[in-house]
C-alpha cells in the first residue's frame, strides 16, 4: 500500500506531514529521504533510479528498493539495515543511538577499482555507483552545489578581480543536476553566464527551476545575448545547446576570451557521462551499448580537444579552473600532456574554508512545507547575526531558490557553528515551531571526509592527497558519534579509482536522544577537517583547533 502510494514506479513522492509510516522518526527519515531522492523534481533520471551526477544511483535496482522500503517500515531502534551498493543485505542489532543505516557504495579493492571492472560488475547486477549524495539519500536538488558553487564564484572573484564580477563573463560546461547550479550561482556572485550543455532536456530543466534565465540553440544569438549583458553589467545566465568543445573552438575564432572559464560536464565518467565531440545522443547512446571500448576512447580524446581548448584560453587569459569533474585526468589520458596546467577549485578557493572546519551543511524539512525552512532561516539569522555573508545568502536563497521536493537549505558553516545550528534545529522541533522533524546532513565534498587527490585533496602542504584514512576516520566518528545514517563511498565526483569519501545524516526530532547525537556528530564531523588540516600543517587549521582546545 505504501509502494502504491509513494513509490510506484516511475512516479516517487516521499510522504509528507508528521504522521509516521515507520516505526520512528529515525527511520521515517531515511524512507522520506530515499523516496525525496527520487523524487521526479529532484532527480535526473528516477525512472533508472539515477539521481544525478552521470549514473549516481539511490538504490541498486527496483527489487532492491522496495525491499529497502520494507525494511525501513518495519525497523525499530534496535536494529540497523545494512545497505551494499544500493541493495539491502541485511539487519543487525544495534541501538537507539546508533545509524538506523549503515551504507557502503561502490567500494573495490584498489588494485581493481577501475570503471571496466565496476561496469562489469554492474553489468551482473552486483553493484551500482553511489556518486556522493545519491546513495546516501541526501540529495536535495541543484540548490545542494549552489552555495558551494558561489563560494567558489565568489573567492575567485575575490582573488583575481578586486571582489567585482559584474562586466565579467563566466564559460563553462555542462548543466546537469549540479553543474546546472553554476548559472544561478554566477549571477548571484554579479557575473553574465554563459553555459554549453548538448542535451536540450537539460537546459530546460534548469528554466523551470529558475537556475537560468535564457536558453538557444544558437551560439550566434547566445554571443549576441552574453556580450550585452557583459558590456552592461547585467548578471544574465544563458544556456547554449552544444558541445563544450566546440563552441570553445569557435570563442578561440572569434577572439572572445571569457574572464573566468571551467567546467561541470560529467567527465568523471567517460562512457556513461561524457559526450564525445561530433556524436549526437542518440548516436552517443547507441555506440555506448554496441561498443563501449570505443566510446571510452572517443570521449578520451574529445576531453584532449576541450582542455587543449581551455588551455589556450588560459593563454589568452582566462582564470581557468577544473571543477571537481576530473576532466584534466581524462583529457591526460586521451593525450594532452598539459591537462593539469590549470588548477583544481579546491586548492585555489575552498582550502581555506575547509581549514575552518567549513562545508556543505543542509537540512530539508520533513514535513514538506517550505514555512519550516523559512522558520530555520530566521533561527539562523538570529543565531548568526554578525555573519553578514551568511545572511546574505539566506536572503538571496529564500528569494532566487525553487525549492525541488522537500523544502530544504543549505549554507557553508563551520567548527562550532554546525554543533549550534543542529541543536537549535532539535529545539525548534522540540517546541513545535516546526511541524516535523528535520535533517540535517553534508555533502561528502567536505572539510573531513573525503580523499580525492584531483579535488578536495589535491595539492595538500605535506603530500597526502592520497591518504584515505581520513574519510574512513570519518565515518566511524560518525557511526561512534550516532549520526543517523552513514555511508562509505568510492569513486565519487572524480570517478573510480579516484576517490573515497564518507557521508552522514543526522535527524533532529526534538528528543533528548537527538541532543545528545548531535552534540556529538556535529562536534565530530567538522572537527575531522581541523584535523586532516592541521595534521597537513596548515596554520589556519592549528589556529582553528587551539582556539577551540581541541587538538592533541
Ligand atoms: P550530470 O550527469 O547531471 O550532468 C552532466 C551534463 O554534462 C549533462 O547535462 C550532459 O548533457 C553534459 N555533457 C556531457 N558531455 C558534454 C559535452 N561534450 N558538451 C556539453 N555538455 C556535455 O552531472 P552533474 O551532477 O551535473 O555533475 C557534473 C560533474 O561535476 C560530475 O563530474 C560531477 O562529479 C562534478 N561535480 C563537481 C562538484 C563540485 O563541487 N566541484 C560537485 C558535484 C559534481
């Protein structure tokens, strides 16, 4: 009756209100958030189960989905659901303050852990890729990458154009279900956007939710468009439908050199992500089944031919960076000997932030209604008040954000902000000044949590960008902690072989016992990035973590 309602494939709703289909709130939570990731407004492809990110799944297949449903119906806190790349394994005895879910997505052995020998896998139904937040249910829609994508708009502009991007014009690829954040995020930091993406169906989606204001098929009328919103100072967001490389091609023609160039295509997956130059998608879809070796060289060498592209724009002076899609990798290994001649986003903008414990904190509403999230905005406003840039944010975003399913926020806090903002979450719950519990979780892109030697971890001061102890030591302060669910993921952002990363979901029900979690799992989870920095021997980390008495 449930899966009627709620999961019937390919149309997922996750309930709303404060009435329980399960036994508690905490497992309540995880079945909204898994249906919420589904979720037609949320997801890429729900009919595949893809929440977003190339093929980032929310469970492995439709059996195992509708087992996970029932077990989540019938668990009680004494038990946990152990959950092996998106398909529920088994049950084992735990306790109330313990994960309700225990995941683990997408792990190989390194000597294997290649995208051949994962599609194999795959292939025989024995795997699926996790990507970040699709197999650890907290996805919440484009508005996820926002803020962290105009931080990121925003240092750059900071660093390289005297903290003013009006009059500037940002080039990127891809406008999936996270790059698709990069429009809305360029124009709230003041730049005029321009954004190649060759699936129409892509572009669109992001008009309907308001991430981007025009949309062509024409480059003629998107120069046209871009370059008087440029000469203006209007902070406009075009999307052209294209390949990447080529309309880099004809920038480099026509002597248009963008201020700022990167790109979100889904590199980090060359045969289920990345579109070769000069194959339409059908084309691309068909020679992806016939002949996957020869897709995969294709791609290869068409990510060559886009970096060499923003190579040479980099040349002409563009500031150039990858964002966090491993494209320079790729393009490596398609034959551009200087794929990394430009930076990753992370050393150049987000260190410093992930030094200050800072990440991706978000939380959605679970009663469905966007009041409650408005009601947190305020709490935080009054919590924060000499936080300008916070506030700021909260008021651009309850202004430009469509909300995608559950009503949810995100906004980067750090060592000691988090802790406060969970416990006045659990307090608003606890008082009804909400009318149901909330969520609080992270991407795994966080200050502590990940190992990805091309992204969060590339460049660290003394060398370890591959050391995945860290993401591990992550997961287990949050188990310890009683972080309502946790997950342990490889091959994240970056692909397989690339990366390993930890996530965690804590619920605020207004119970003492989610006090005394989060107390815990909000001090612990921030706490990792002061000491993967400071152990690296960054000195804004060792600041952080002697002023908060907490390093040993
Ligand atoms: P997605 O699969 O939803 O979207 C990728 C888009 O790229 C698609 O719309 C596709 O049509 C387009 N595309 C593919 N090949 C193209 C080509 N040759 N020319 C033009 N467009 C092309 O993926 P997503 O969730 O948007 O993520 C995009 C990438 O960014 C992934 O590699 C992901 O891992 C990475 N990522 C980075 C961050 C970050 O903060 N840096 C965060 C999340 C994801």
């Amino acid at each position: 009756e449930f899966i009627e309602k709620y999961a019937k494939h390919p149309v997922y709703k996750a309930p709303t209100g404060n009435t329980l289909h399960a036994k508690s709130w905490q497992t309540e939570a995880p079945l909204r958030m898994l249906l919420n990731n589904l979720d037609a407004e949320v997801a890429e492809i729900p009919e595949e189960l893809v929440v977003y990110g190339g093929i980032g799944q929310a469970a492995r297949n439709r059996e195992s989905l509708e087992k996970i449903i029932e077990v989540l119906l019938e668990l009680d806190e004494h038990h946990s659901l152990l959950v092996q790349s998106g398909k529920p394994v088994g049950v084992v005895r735990t306790h109330p303050e313990a994960p309700r879910v225990l995941i683990a997505n997408s792990n190989l052995v390194p000597e294997w852990a290649t995208w051949e020998h994962f599609d194999e896998l795959k292939e025989r139904g024995l795997m699926m890729y996790g990507q970040m937040t699709a197999g650890s249910w907290i996805y919440i829609g484009t508005q996820g990458i926002l803020q962290g994508t105009y931080e990121t708009f925003v240092s750059c502009g900071q660093k390289h154009f005297n903290s003013d991007l009006r009059h500037k014009l940002l080039v990127t690829g891809g406008l999936g279900g996270m790059g698709g954040a990069q429009p809305l995020a360029a124009t709230m930091a003041g730049a005029t956007f321009l954004g190649v993406d060759i699936d129409p169906t892509r572009i669109e989606k992001r008009l309907e939710t308001r991430y981007i204001d025009k949309m062509t098929h024409s480059y003629e009328e998107a120069i046209q468009w871009v370059m008087e919103a440029k000469e203006k100072g209007e902070a406009v967001s075009v999307g052209l439908v294209g390949d990447i490389g080529d309309v880099l091609e004809r920038l480099i023609q026509d002597n248009i050199t963008p201020d700022v160039l990167t790109d979100q295509t889904s590199a980090h997956d060359p045969v289920n992500g990345y579109i070769p130059n000069g194959l339409s998608l059908e084309e691309a879809a068909k020679l992806r089944k016939e002949n996957p070796e020869e897709y995969k060289a294709l791609s290869l060498k068409s990510m060559a031919r886009h970096v060499e592209f923003m190579l040479e724009l980099q040349q002409r002076g563009s500031i150039t960076f990858d964002y966090g899609n491993n494209l320079r990798e790729f393009a490596r290994q398609g034959g551009c000997e200087n794929a990394f001649n430009f930076p990753g986003f992370t050393p150049a903008y987000i260190r410093p932030l992930f030094c200050e414990g800072k990440g991706p904190f978000r939380w959605a509403a679970l009663s469905g209604d966007p009041e409650d999230i408005y009601v947190t905005d305020q709490a935080l406003r009054e919590a924060f008040p000499e936080n300008t840039h916070l506030i700021k944010w909260l008021d651009e975003a309850k202004e430009k954000i469509a909300f995608q399913g559950l009503p949810s926020r995100i906004c980067w806090l750090g060592m000691g902000e988090r802790e406060k903002a969970g416990l006045i979450f659990n307090e608003l719950v606890r008082t009804g000044k909400v009318k149901a519990p909330i969520v609080i979780g992270r991407d795994h892109l966080d200050c502590g949590s990940v190992a990805s030697p091309n992204r969060e971890t590339e460049s660290m001061l003394d060398g370890s960008d591959a050391v995945s102890d860290w993401p591990l030591l992550n997961l287990m302060s949050n188990t310890a902690g009683g972080a309502t669910w946790v997950s342990f993921h490889h091959g994240g952002g970056v692909g397989m072989g690339f990366s390993q990363h930890a996530g965690q979901v804590i619920l605020a029900d207004g119970t003492d016992r989610a006090e005394a979690c989060i107390r815990r799992v909000l001090y612990n989870d921030p706490a990792m990035g002061i000491f993967r920095h400071a152990d690296a021997g960054y000195d804004i980390a060792k600041k952080v973590g002697d002023d908060n008495d907490m390093l040993i």
